[in-house]
C-alpha cells in the first residue's frame, strides 16, 4: 500500500489526528495535495509557528507565534466542506498542558465535522494522554520510481540526453536511495556543475553526500574503501558466494524475482581477513559501508541502548541499499554481559536479532566475530544471516597467494624475484595479517641498513614472530569442530 492510499483511507475513516513523521515537508505538502485533489478535501490549512497560517482566506498569518490561536481557528472555521489542517514542529507544543487539553476538548468536534489534522515533525514525541487519539504515519524517503523520475526531468533538457547506459542509470538511482528529494537535487547538480553530465563519476559525489548525513550521528560511521575481493587471498567458497550475487540489488534482479540476501557471518582468528572482505563486498557491488561498534549501543540510561539499536536500524534502512558492516559482534553479546546488566544486552540482542530476520529493505549485514564460542545462539540461528563461514588459517597454496598480494603492493615492479612458495612454507600457522606484517618488518630492517629489502629478511621476520594461533592454540578449536561438521561453511 503506498503512502497517498494509506492516508486516503485515514482521512475517509475519519481519524482525527494523524501524525506524519518525515524531514520532507515540501514533498510531504506536495504529496497530500496530490492526494486529496478531487477528494472534496477542498479546504487545506497549513500552519507553522513563525508564519502562522499561511493560505487562510480569512485573515493572513492567523496565529502566528500563538499554538493555542491556531488551534482555536481549527475549531471556528467553517465545517461544511472536508477541511485538513496541517501543523508543522507541533510536536514541541504537545507537553503544554494547555494544548495537549486543548486538543483533547477538539476530539468530539474533529468526530462530528470533516475536519482532520496533520502534525508533521521529523521525531515522535507524543504525551501519553495523547497517545490514544493520534495515528502515526512515516512518510518514506523517494521511492526508486520517484529518483528516475527525477532523475529524468533533470536529464531531459540537457544536450547529454540519451547518453547515460540503462546500466549507469541504475547505479545512480542506486546511489541516490536514502537521500531526500531536495538533497538528490542539490547532489546531482553539483555533478553537473563539475563533470557537465550524469555518469558515473556522479556516484563518488552521491556517496559523499550520504558521508555527511552518516557523520552527524555518533553510532555509525562512513567508511571510504577501494579493497577489491582479488586482493583477498583465497576464501574461494565465499568469493564464488558473493560473486554470484554482485548485481543483486539491480532492477533486473528485482524483475527477476530474487530474495534479497539478509548478509553473512565471518568467523575466524584476527588477522583472518574478515574486515577485509568487508570492506572488498562494499567496493565490489559499489554500496555505501557503514561500520557500525557494538559497543555504541550500549548507553548508562535505562531504555537508550534500546533506543540506540532503533536509531542505528533507521540510519541503516534510510541509507538502503548499504553494506553494514557489524564489527567484532561476539565482544558485545556474550553470556557473561547478559548476566550482568539487568537485562540491557538481551533486549538489545532480542531487537536486532528480530530485524537481522524481519527486514525487507536491502541492509547487507555483515557481522565478524573471532570465537564462535562466545556468540549467542540467537545470532546463529537459521533466518538472522544467509550464511555463517569461517576463514581458516590459510593453506600453503593462499599462503603463497598472500604473499604475492602485498608484494605487488609494496614493489609492483619487483615483486616476482621474491620467492613467495619458500615463504608460504615456512609460516605455516600463520594469519593473513601475520604474513603481511613478516614483509613489512623485513622493509624497516632493509630501511635502516640502506638498501632494498630480499626474502631472506622476510625469513628472518618469520623466525622472529610467533602466530597467534602458537598462543592461543583452543581459540579456533570449537569453530573448526563447526566447519568440519557442516554446521557452517569454510570460506
């Protein structure tokens, strides 16, 4: 059902007080005249506290500064046609016992004559002898339907018309989704301005302009990323995994029919290359990452982490199509928090575990965590991630392959007189980012002795690092019983 039905149907049952929350109030105006045209809602009011009312025929700037004024005309004008009366940042009036009693005594007359009100804020906060009689409704971000739209208008006059590829089309309605209509405006006249066309230098910009929302708040964070999965060494069951669903998100994908994917679970040691995959999904099927520390969520209020999970989930969704990107999941939800907390870390686990299963909106959810032990059941459970795979200690062969990865980095011209099958073998046990600390250790000691680095410097770094699974040899021990068992996948 879409926003202008549902609310058509809330003004014909007569619902005397419906509360839209949005932070569009132009498109939301737009949007209700559109509705109610030809509705015999002839008679449409709308308030706001500077200007008051500012299309009453009667007296202009009717109640301006005066909440109580505006209400009072509410209750005066003349009731023989449909009337709707749009109040815009009511909401910090509400708590006044004068207007919340003032609203209250309107009940029976908004009953008895086509009259409605609309509140319009962009945050919920209703007194609870009020909470029975208003309907709360949200007035979603533009649709993708309404981004092409616009993004057609915007196109039409320019002399690149017809230029732009079905493919970069939907890149950049893509990219635009989670962005109100006047920031999709602003966003991609600034392409204009620069690049004189839409294309696909266009989506850096889009990107930028969500990076800014993301950086108002303090639970998530924007993160920019150009890993690519090639340079990820091995992991080849979860390269072909996600591989096979790179265009998921597209319009194609949508026709066809495809579920969208929930997200995955990573588990493995640290150094395992979790955050690198990360952030090579975000690069590879071009979306926005959105990190998110667990640890944020949890507030000293009663109530807040709850309230934090909610906020973070709406940033999410708003943002959708995104990559989040759930760090080191199993430090915040583990048994011995539950039992100290009075219950915070359960509810808040309870709420995101509902979402990770419930939600439609495409959030790709990838969550790392380094002991599988210390994850509830509730996060493993069939339903909350696609799947759960587990990156184990490279074999000879990725070792190999890791090696070249960041040789090629550190000298892309040079990098092939390194012997890179005689160091795979000697570091066995060894993480991804074990191997790559071995290449740059053996750089500083070249460094300081003024000349290039070889693989016998990188030998020595190996003879001189103990790998962590030497240290803690248990850690893996539960996750490889669960790989070998098929209970989760190995990467």
């Amino acid at each position: 059902m879409t926003f202008q039905e549902e609310l058509l149907i809330l003004l014909k049952a007569r619902y005397p007080i419906i509360y839209i929350l949005t932070i569009e109030e132009d498109r939301l105006e737009y949007t209700i005249r559109n509705a109610v045209i030809n509705k015999n809602y002839s008679n449409l009011y709308i308030w706001d506290f500077i200007e008051g009312y500012k299309f009453n025929p009667i007296k202009k700037e009717f109640g301006k500064r005066n909440p109580l004024e505006a209400l009072e005309f509410i209750e005066n004008v003349n009731s023989v046609t449909p009337s709707i009366f749009i109040l815009k940042d009511f909401r910090r009036f509400l708590k006044d016992l004068t207007i919340s009693r003032k609203l209250r005594n309107l009940l029976y007359l908004l009953k008895i004559q086509p009259k409605t009100i609309i509140i319009i804020d962009s945050e919920v906060q209703i007194p609870n002898e009020l909470k029975d009689h208003i309907t709360i409704l949200k007035f979603n971000l533009p649709t993708p339907k309404e981004i092409q739209n616009e993004l057609t208008r915007l196109t039409r006059n320019l002399t690149f018309q017809g230029q732009l590829s079905q493919n970069i089309f939907e890149k950049v309605i893509q990219a635009c989704q989670g962005l109100s209509l006047e920031k999709i405006r602003r966003v991609l006249g600034k392409a204009i301005v620069i690049y004189k066309q839409i294309d696909e230098n266009s989506i850096p910009i889009i990107l930028g302009e969500k990076r800014q929302l993301i950086s108002q708040n303090e639970l998530l964070e924007f993160w920019s990323v150009n890993e690519k999965l090639e340079n990820v060494g091995g992991a080849y069951n979860l390269k072909k995994w996600l591989n096979a669903r790179t265009e998921i998100f597209s319009e194609a994908a949508l026709n066809y029919g495809l579920v969208t994917p929930k997200g995955v679970l990573l588990i493995g040691m640290q150094g395992s290359g979790k955050s690198l995959i990360a952030k090579a999904i975000s690069f590879e099927w071009n979306l926005p990452l959105l990190r998110l520390d667990v640890g944020r969520l949890f507030a000293g209020v009663v109530g807040e982490s709850e309230s934090r999970v909610r906020e973070m989930i709406g940033i999410a969704e708003s943002l959708a199509p995104c990559v989040l990107w759930v760090d080191e999941i199993d430090k915040a939800f583990t048994d011995s928090h539950q039992n100290s907390d009075s219950g915070t870390t359960a509810r808040v686990l309870a709420t995101f575990v509902t979402w990770l299963a419930e939600k439609t909106l495409p959030v790709f959810v990838i969550a790392t965590a380094n002991d599988l032990s210390f994850l509830p059941l509730e996060i493993l459970r069939k339903g909350r991630f696609d799947e759960i795979f587990f990156l184990d200690i490279p074999t000879e062969e990725e070792r190999k392959l890791i090696y070249e990865i960041h040789l090629k980095r550190f000298r892309p011209d040079s990098w092939e007189r390194f012997d890179s099958e005689k160091l795979s073998i000697r570091t066995r046990r060894f993480s991804g980012a074990e191997i790559e600390q071995t290449i740059i250790d053996a750089m500083y000691v070249a460094f300081s002795e003024h000349r290039e680095f070889t693989t016998n410097d990188i030998l020595v770094a190996i003879k001189e690092t103990i790998p962590i699974l030497n240290i803690e040899p248990a850690r893996t021990s539960l996750t490889q019983r669960w790989a070998s068992s098929g209970r989760i996948r190995s990467a």
